[in-house]
C-alpha cells in the first residue's frame, strides 16, 4: 500500500509513502502520521490511498508511525466545511490539533480569580431552570441537533442550568463542551466545576492549559472518557467520537471571534460541530446576540427564558447628560454621580466606576503645532501611561515623554483623553477620605496584583473601584450597590454596524455587577451625546431592542438581514497594497452575481500596523455561499498583497 500525504510544516508539495503491512488497517484519507523527509521526522495527513501494485523507479521510503486520532467519524467533514467557509487549507484544523501536543508549556500559570469566587452552595432549581433544563434533555435523549438559546438575566442561575445538564449528559457515557469568551473566565469556570462536580473528569484546554494537561486530555479523547472540556476556541477543535452536547456561555461575546486570521468564530463553528454530530447547543447570554435572536424567528432556534434573578433586584437606571456643564462636578463625574458616591460612603457600601477605552486614547498633542505623539510602526496615536512613557498598545513601541515636539520644538503639550489613573486622581480629590483602587489592564495583567484587588474589594477594605472591561464579567462582588458608567456612548461612534448592540450589552453588562443581593442598587449613565439605545439599559428591555435594531438592519442590509465578507488586502508598502485593492475591486465587480454588492476598498480604521498597511473591500449578499465562490475565485489569481476573509465580522 501507498499513500501520499501532506506535510503540516507548511511544504505544500504532496509526497509518496509505504504503508508497512502491520499498519495498513489503521490508514484511511485523514489519518495524521510521522513521516521521514531527510534526516528528520515530520508530522503529515494522508490525503490518498493507492492500493494497486504500482512500481516505481526509485525506492519509496516507509511511514515511521501511525499518529493516534480519537475515533471521531464527523471530523474530516467538519474541516472540510470550516476550511471551506473560512477559505482556508483544511490541514489548519489538523494543525492546531497536532500543534497543541508539542508546544512548550507556559512557564506561568493563568488564573485572574481568587479563591472567594467559589462558594459550597446546595441549589435547588426554580420552576424556571428547571424548564430549560427538561427542554434541553428532550433534545439530549432524542441525540438531535437543535440549538437552544438561553436568555437569562444577570443573577438568574444559567450556570446551575449548565451544571444539571453536564451531569445528565456525562451520566450517559458522553463528553461536554463548555465555551467561554476569554480565558480567565475559562480557568474560573473550571475551577468552579472542580469543586462543585468533584466526581467529573474536567480539562481545560486553552493558552494556560500545561502539556501534561493537553496529553491527558489527548488520552481521554482516545479511550472515549466521558469529560467536560472547558475553553475559548480551541475546544471545538478537538475530535471528540462521544462528544454529547456544547454549550456556549455569552454567547454574544465578540471575543469568541479570533483577532488573526482566520478570523474563526467559535459560536459558529461549535453550531457546525453539532450539527454533523446530532448533537443539540446551548447559547447561554443576558444579552442575546442580534443574530441569534433572528435564527429564533427565522431558524426554529428554542428560545428559553430565566427572567427571575436569585437575590436581589434589578438595579435602577439613571440616564445623566454630560453637555450641560453645569451639571458636572467635575468634568467627569456629574453631580448625581457626585452625590450617588457620597451616599455610598455614608451607608458604608460599594461602588465600582467604569470606564471604557475602546477607540479613543489619551494621547499628547503639542498646543503650538497640534502634532500628535504616534507609533512610527502604525497608525494610531501612542498612549500615555502613569509612569510617563507613550506606548502603542498595538506593536508595543514606546517612547520616553518627550520636553518638546519634535516638530517645532515647544514644550506646550495637551494631554487629551481619560483613563483609569486619571479617574482614580480625580475621585481622590472629591473623596479623600475613600479608600480607592483600579483595575484594568494595567493591572489585571500582574497576577497577584490583580488578586490582592479583588480580594480586598471582595472583603470591603477598597470603597471604589475604577475599571475596565477587565472588571464587568464573571465577578461577583455582593456589597456593590452603585455602578458608574462615564462615558457610555463612546462605543457608539466606532465605525461598525453593531456598534448600538455592543455598546447595549457591555453596559447591561456593567450594570449587571450591581444589587446582586440588595434591593436598592443604582446604575448611573453618563452621556456626552443622546442617544435611542439608551433607552433599552434596563435588563427586562433588552428583547425590545432586537424589534428596534432589525428594523434599521433591513433599512440599511446590514446582518443578519444580510451577509457581509470583508476582504482585507494587506502589505509593507502603501502604494502596492492601494494598487492591489483597486485591481481586486475590478476583479469582484467584473466577476459577482447580480446579488453581491462590492463596496470599497476603502482604507481600514487602523491602516497601518506593525508597518504593514491595509485596505478592505466589502461583500453584501443575502447569501454567503456565493460571496465564499467570489472570493475563491479571488485567491486563483496572483496578488503581491496577502489577503484574507472573514464572514459577518463582529469587530
């Protein structure tokens, strides 16, 4: 028997191997196996089996081995059609699945959550859980694929709902998977099922997952363990032959949408898994995605409901215009704000302030000149942080602050922008007697740093905390009864077409973290601008917003109503990236269906990063599969830029 193969080094050339005869049983199209190429060992995939007695000239070489793959009959079709959608080579599954064995572990270990999030609690479910959970086992016991869209409010027990249908599924001799949007939720998430369902096997299997951990996993898969594996991305991408039901917790999160090409979102590709292995999803969220809720109305998605939460209330919203300036206190902190913190300090509760960053800096500009301090690698203005230094946060260069402009020399400088250092001075001086701390990136970064934050906040030795993002899930503080929000609309006026459902959710997000147990908690909005999506905050309105949002959606075919593929056309040199864009352009013109619009190119909001530049070039179609055949049709001609596709981006 021969075979031949591809290499998973990136050689694109196929090659020819023997099949000794005590090996041949185990060989079929898909099977991964070391091969000798000179003097080393290589890992390949059999792409071709040749049975006859053909004989060759030369002498063709034997395969050293056989790679063990769990037995897992839907995998080679999921590849294909993930590789297909995503226009990639299908070897990249296999290669993420034989890489993960060989990386070298990470010498540190990630965990961002102390032990005091983890609590022994005997739950018995509500009528409510109970249904969602009685639901999801009919399509369990049925081994149909459905997908089952959990809509439960912050506090209403999706995570006891997970738990109970783990245990079922697991009870049957199958394995779990569980999604989170980020890893430190995923080591949290572990952590807790470790020591709530003791009596399961559970792996990790992420960035901080260590090889001993990948390779115990790998020998769970191969002798068919029923297990829960925990993760972001990378769990979906594992042959699983038992694999009995997934779970996608916020499933609106667009951190399940990789940030490098190919851009693979993770929701998408576990409703794919499931639906070649018969298997049902749940996408559990607060706030559902836009799209999700469109498949419940257009795709025979279930929708199922948590809308009680366990303790507590929902706190009130209050809406604070910031363009009246004689309502501010501070230019910050309005006076509602103001008088909102004092209380808090008064009753001796807790109050967390929120700032988001995304898209606007605070950056230093030269009064006399107006230069701006940017990144010489990328198009973005440099950052200034607490010890003085301006950073990129996209290539990390840095630069010492500077005593005058390098264009004309004066020494005048504004420094624009808010941040949590900023904010934190600014609480300090209204409240000097509060004990006040931050949390964002900066911090959360450094482990024990982080923890020490949490854990005092935790045991109310800290009066305000000041954050990001960082600090709106999966934590869970009881004695915060005050969110402020400083600059909610700022999200809003990022250039992409979900911009009002993002910015909804990380604030319903926020206000989430307030009167978990307590019945008068408060969540305060500081606005520059009004706004309609305002109008939704409160968490038993957001289902209102689908109605308002698809309705502008449809006006504008903007997805779900339709599809868009973005293009990215990328190189070091800005003259032959704008010379392919254009002539990439003509070519999709030239070549779509009378139902793809082309739109572009266009320059990307951050054009050049890390010296490299980049133009897009937008598809809009009420149907993908023809957008994917323009665009493989794209890839055949010869290009000096790379370029890559993505689906429906989300960021």
């Amino acid at each position: 028997m021969f075979i031949t193969v591809r290499l998973l080094n990136n050689f694109s050339q196929e090659l020819t191997y023997a099949v000794p005869a005590d090996l041949q049983k185990l060989v079929y199209r898909g099977t991964l196996v070391q091969v000798p190429l000179q003097k080393r060992l290589e890992s390949a995939i059999v792409i071709g089996i040749e049975n006859s007695g053909t004989i060759y000239p030369f002498k063709i070489r034997p395969i050293d081995s056989i790679f063990p793959f769990p037995a897992d009959t839907t995998y080679r079709q999921f590849a294909t059609q993930l590789a297909a959608f995503h226009q990639i080579d299908a070897l990249y599954l296999f290669k993420r699945v034989k890489n993960f064995l060989v990386e070298a572990e990470d010498e540190k270990e990630i965990e961002l959550v102390p032990d005091i999030a983890i609590e022994d609690k005997k739950v018995t479910l509500t009528d409510e859980q109970i249904a969602a959970y009685e639901s999801i086992m009919q399509d369990i016991q049925a081994e149909r694929y459905q997908v089952s869209l959990l809509h439960g409010v912050t506090g209403s027990g999706k995570t006891e709902v997970y738990k109970k249908l783990f245990t079922s599924v697991l009870a049957q001799g199958k394995s779990a998977i569980l999604l989170l949007p980020e890893v430190g939720l995923a080591v949290q998430f572990e952590k807790l099922l470790r020591f709530q369902l003791p009596q399961v096997e559970i792996f990790g299997f992420h960035s901080g997952t260590t090889i001993k951990q990948k390779r115990a996993l790998w020998q769970a898969l191969l002798q068919q363990k029923a297990c829960i594996i925990v993760g972001v991305h990378l769990p979906v991408f594992l042959p699983i032959a038992n694999l009995g039901i997934i779970i996608v917790d916020e499933e609106h999160d667009p951190g399940y949408q990789e940030k490098s090409h190919p851009k693979i979102h993770s929701r998408n590709a576990a409703l794919l898994k499931a639906s070649l292995m018969k298997i049902p999803v749940v996408l559990g969220s607060a706030t559902p995605s836009i799209s999700s809720l469109y498949n419940v109305e257009h795709r025979s998605w279930k929708l199922l409901h948590l809308k009680n939460r366990f303790a507590g209330q929902f706190p009130k919203v209050q809406v604070v215009s910031l363009s009246d300036k004689k309502e501010r206190k501070n230019f910050w902190i309005s006076a509602e704000l103001y008088v909102a913190i004092q209380q808090q300090l008064i009753k001796k509760e807790q109050t967390i302030i929120f700032i988001n960053r995304r898209g606007y800096s605070f950056f230093v500009q030269c009064v006399p000149c107006s230069y701006i301090f940017s990144c010489t690698n990328c198009s973005v203005s440099l950052t200034l942080h607490e010890d003085g230094r301006l950073i990129c946060h996209y290539c990390n260069f840095t630069l010492k602050t500077h005593e005058f402009c390098p264009d004309c020399k004066g020494k005048d400088f504004l420094k624009k922008g808010i941040g949590t250092q900023q904010v934190v001075t600014i609480l300090q001086r209204l409240f000097p007697s509060a004990k006040i701390e931050r949390a964002d990136l900066d911090t959360t970064t450094k482990k024990a740093a982080w923890q020490k934050t949490v854990q005092d906040f935790y045991d109310k030795k800290i009066d305000i905390l000041v954050g990001t993002q960082s600090i709106t899930k999966g934590y869970h503080f009881p004695h915060v009864t005050l969110v402020g929000i400083l600059w909610a609309d700022v999200n809003l006026h990022f250039p992409m077409y979900n911009a009002a459902e993002t910015t909804l959710q990380q604030l319903i997000q926020v206000a989430g973290r307030a009167g978990r147990q307590s019945e008068n908690s408060k969540v305060i909005v500081q606005t520059m601008t009004p706004h309609a999506v305002f109008n939704f905050i409160n968490e038993i309105d957001y289902l209102k917003f689908y109605s308002s949002e698809m309705g502008k959606r449809k006006e504008v075919g903007y997805p779900p109503a339709k599809h868009i593929a973005e293009i990215e056309i990328r190189h070091t040199d800005q003259k032959t990236v704008e010379k392919d864009a254009d002539a990439l352009a003509d070519f999709l013109i030239d070549h779509a269906s009378l139902d793809i619009l082309v739109l572009g190119p266009v320059p990307a909001v951050i054009y050049r990063v890390q010296k490299t530049y980049c133009q897009k070039i937008f598809l809009k179609s009420l149907d993908r599969t023809s957008m994917i055949h323009l665009f493989a049709a794209c890839k055949q001609q010869t290009w000096k830029s790379a370029i890559f596709f993505t689906i429906d981006p989300v960021s």
